[in-house]
C-alpha cells in the first residue's frame, strides 16, 4: 500500500528535523563526478545498446554516445528525458540510421554511461553538454534534433541559443510549459521547497524520493504498467528502472533536475525559436492521454511558436514515442525527408 501525501510530508518534516539535529546535517556536493553505469554495468542497458559507441571526457565528467548510420547522411541528434536514458530511442534511432540517415544519440549527464556532475541541473547544463558534444563530433549547421519530454525542453533551448546549427526540431511531448501548482506531482513541489531541496539527497530522506520516483515512472507509462501491457514499453522502462540500482549519480541527477530545471519555466525559449526563424519547419508530438506533460499545454506551444505543426495521437501516453513506434517514426522520417 503506497503511503499517502500526508505521510510523505510528515516523513520527510521529520527526516529534515533528525537530519538537522546530527552532524550530518551540513550537506555539501561531491567534488568529484558519480560515476555511471560504466563501473557497474547493467544488463539491460548495455555499454553497447547502440552500435559505434565512444566516451567523451569533459572538465566535468565522461560521457557516452553513439554515432552510427550513414557518414554522408543527414545529421539527426536525439536528446531522451529525465529518466529513460538513451534506449527510450531504441526504435527511432535505429530505423532512421537504416533509413540512410547519419544518427547521434547520447546519455546525459547522470544518465545511463555519462558521469553526473556535482553541479546544479539546469538549463544551462543540459544545453551546454549537446553544444559540447556536437563540437566534438565536429557537426556545426544542419542538424535536425529530437528531444521528447526533458529532452524537448533541452532541445528547444539548444535551437533558441544555437539557431545556426538546427536544421528541423522534433519535439515529443515537451517539457518547459508545465504549471507548478497542477503538474508538478506533489513529491516534486516538497523537494523543490528551498529548505527540503538542499538536504533532499540525504540518505535518511531516499526512500520517500525513491517512492516519488517510482510512482513518475507509473504515471508516465500508465499502458506499459496496466492490463494492456506493451512489451516495448516494458523493455525500455526495465532498462531506465535499472540506472537506480547500478548508476550510483542517477537518484542524484534525477532529483537535483527535479529541483533546478525550469520544467514550468521555459517559455520565453520557446517564443524565441518561434519568432526568430518563422520558417524553420517543427514538428510536435503529443498524444492525449499523456499526464506527465499534459496534452493541454500543446495549445500554448502552438501559440508560441505558431510555424510548428501538431501531430496528435489520440489515446497515447507519454510513452508514444515507444507505444506508437510504427506510425511516430513513420511521420518522423517523412517530415526530414519533405
């Protein structure tokens, strides 16, 4: 039986209360990364998911990505969300190299085989770690990006500062214009209060942030995890659950994005991608039945960025770009191609 919200909040005032009350209580950020799935691999979210995969390492961490597909192809870069990690583009990634295009896909930061940081998890980290690496692997114009959930809000963020790098933008239910009050769970608004935030990781306070997360990870595949169970949905999501017992940064990398990304914040992005180039083609995807970033807000990005072209699908989850797989990727290839 899942404890109810007034026992969470009663937990974690009293864990905050025991943890101020030892020596412990003075919490300051490793110096050094947390190292990632690289020293204890997992069995599902294998180094080698995706073939031609290489380590990258920066001032603040290694990274892992995957570059494969044709050489001479078009350039497609793939940003995944705040949990899954690289194997939620399993399908699309793999289909698109098939179908002749060059494909770039990466772990961010605290994810699946990149370090995480002991740093805020912010916009600015998330954008800077794609301009790193796009750098590296020497792609500076005419990229197409992808990003679905966080990985939307990233790539949105990464076209409104770098407008002469992207090409096409495809956005899958995209973060950044969620409402604090109503979308933010209630796990998510308790360890974003100033206090709570800056003793959040502490070891007496995980198993309530364990709880929170496992129950992001029902609402956000209600159809992997209910009666009509998709297989798919179900592979990808034992491979993202698996980071929380082998990716000894990633309860520190979830958490800390939870609490420093701008998920209801990112407007002002958003309406600079659609003001600044009107004749950049973007796709968004959504499907109606998604209640981790509701279907609703697709309506403020169309008016944000008015040149964008809604795709809907009609009873599909957050997980749709899994669910959907044929026809998302389908749509996907043939708007790069028109």
């Amino acid at each position: 039986m899942l404890p109810s919200a007034k026992f969470v909040v009663a937990y974690t005032i009293g864990a905050l209360v025991l943890a101020l009350w030892l020596k412990s209580e003075s919490i300051s950020k490793n110096k050094k990364p947390l190292p990632s799935l690289r020293v204890n691999p997992s069995e599902t979210y294998t180094e080698n998911f995706y073939p031609n995969g290489k380590y990258l390492e920066f001032p603040m961490g290694t990274m892992r990505y995957w570059l494969f597909g044709n050489p001479n192809g078009k350039r497609v870069v793939m940003v995944h969300g705040i949990s899954t990690g690289s194997p939620t583009y399993d399908k699309l990634a793999r289909y698109m190299a098939d179908a002749g295009h060059n494909v770039l896909v990466f772990d961010l930061w605290g994810r699946g085989y990149s370090d995480a940081p002991p740093t805020y998890y912010d916009e600015s980290l998330y954008t800077t770690q794609l301009a790193l690496l796009l750098q590296k692997v020497g792609w500076d114009s005419d990229v197409d990006v992808v990003g679905v959930s966080l990985g939307g809000a990233i790539a949105t963020s990464f076209t409104a500062f770098y407008p002469e790098i992207v090409n096409r933008l495809i956005l899958i239910a995209p973060a950044g214009l969620m409402q604090a009050d109503s979308d933010i769970p209630l796990y998510g608004r308790i360890f974003r209060l100033p206090i709570v935030n800056k003793i959040v990781i502490h070891p007496y306070l995980k198993p309530v942030a364990m709880w929170g997360i496992t129950q992001f990870y029902k609402a956000a595949r209600p159809k992997a995890l209910g009666p009509n169970k998709n297989p798919e949905s179900i592979r990808i999501a034992d491979a993202a659950f698996s980071q929380f017992h082998k990716h000894s940064g990633f309860f520190h990398a979830f958490l800390s994005t939870v609490i420093d990304y701008p998920l209801f914040d990112l407007h002002e992005r958003y309406e600079r991608v659609g003001q600044r180039d009107i004749n950049r083609k973007i796709l968004v995807i959504w499907g109606t039945d998604d209640v981790t970033v509701p279907f609703r807000h697709s309506q403020l990005l169309k008016k944000l960025i008015p040149q964008s072209k809604l795709s809907v699908y009609e009873d599909a989850a957050h997980d749709v770009l899994i669910s959907r797989y044929p026809q998302v990727n389908l749509e996907i290839k043939e708007f790069l191609a028109e």
